[in-house]
C-alpha cells in the first residue's frame, strides 16, 4: 500500500517578484503538466525566475517558468520552457482578465508546491514598483534589521 503525503511542499520561490512589483490579490492554480514534467516537479528542479502569466482567449498560461528535463526520461521529454495552462474557476479567471485590462497590472507566479502529491503555483496580481518604491523597501528592511539587532544585544544573556 503507497503512503499518501499530506501537507504542502514548497518547490520554488520567486523572490523577485517582491521586489519587482507589489502584490495585490493571490489565487491559487492547478497545471497541466506531463508526465516528465511532474517528475522533475518532485525533484525540484523548477525555476520560476522569468516567469510570467499570459492570458490567451480566456485561459491563463505560466509562460518562461523553466521545469528541466527529466534525467531519466527518454525521447519523449519535455521542452523546459513550454507554456502551460493554469487550472483555475472561471470567475477567478474572469476577476483576473478584467484586472489584467488596466494599466500598469500584470499576473506573476510567486511559488509552485505539491499540495498532497498535486502541483499547484500561487499566482499573484502585480502592479510594477518604481525605483524609488525599491529604494524605499530597502531602507525599511534595513531598518528593522537594525531594530532587532539592537534588542538582541540589549537582551542577551
């Protein structure tokens, strides 16, 4: 009898996507993946660096979101950039294409995970940070650094 896995599995981050934009609203997708695909998802061989979503007559696809080819398949392999679709409820899909029409909003995928033996990405609507925006985050990251590092050293044993 197969042990059933439980629970969520972070494969990859994309951390840029925090920096690079601001994210508003956060859904949840399925993917249609082969079965080469799916193997390498297991082995963590995922990078979703360049990633972005691109809506194609009402369907969202994971576009640029790179998945290795699998070492131990054989012909029948994967290309690692293809486009995949993303499995999402239409009214989500519809709330994300009326968003996508404004100016300045964009869809980028923020992590992908097995939950219970399925892969799923959580997928985030974005809209583009200014330089200064950047700049700003930094000096409240730097900020609480120095804040926690102050009552570390003034609580220490």
């Amino acid at each position: 009898m197969a042990k059933k896995k439980s629970g969520i599995e972070i494969v990859a981050r994309n951390r840029r996507a925090s920096h690079d934009y601001h994210l508003l609203d956060k859904f949840e997708a399925g993917l249609i993946l082969t079965g080469t695909e799916i193997k390498s998802v297991r082995d963590h061989k995922v990078s979703l660096q360049r990633a972005f979503v691109q809506p194609r007559v009402d369907e969202l696809y994971l576009m640029e979101a790179t998945i290795a080819p699998y070492e131990h398949g054989n012909r029948e392999n994967h290309e690692p950039t293809r486009p995949r679709k993303l499995l999402l409820h239409r009214r989500e899909i519809n709330k994300i294409m009326d968003a996508l029409q404004t100016k300045g909003m964009t869809m980028v995928p923020t992590k992908m995970y097995l939950r219970d033996g399925w892969a799923k990405v959580e997928v985030a609507l974005a809209k583009g940070k200014k330089l200064y925006d950047k700049r700003s985050d930094i000096r409240e990251r730097d900020a609480e650094r120095q804040v926690e590092r102050a009552l570390r050293e003034k609580y220490r044993f």
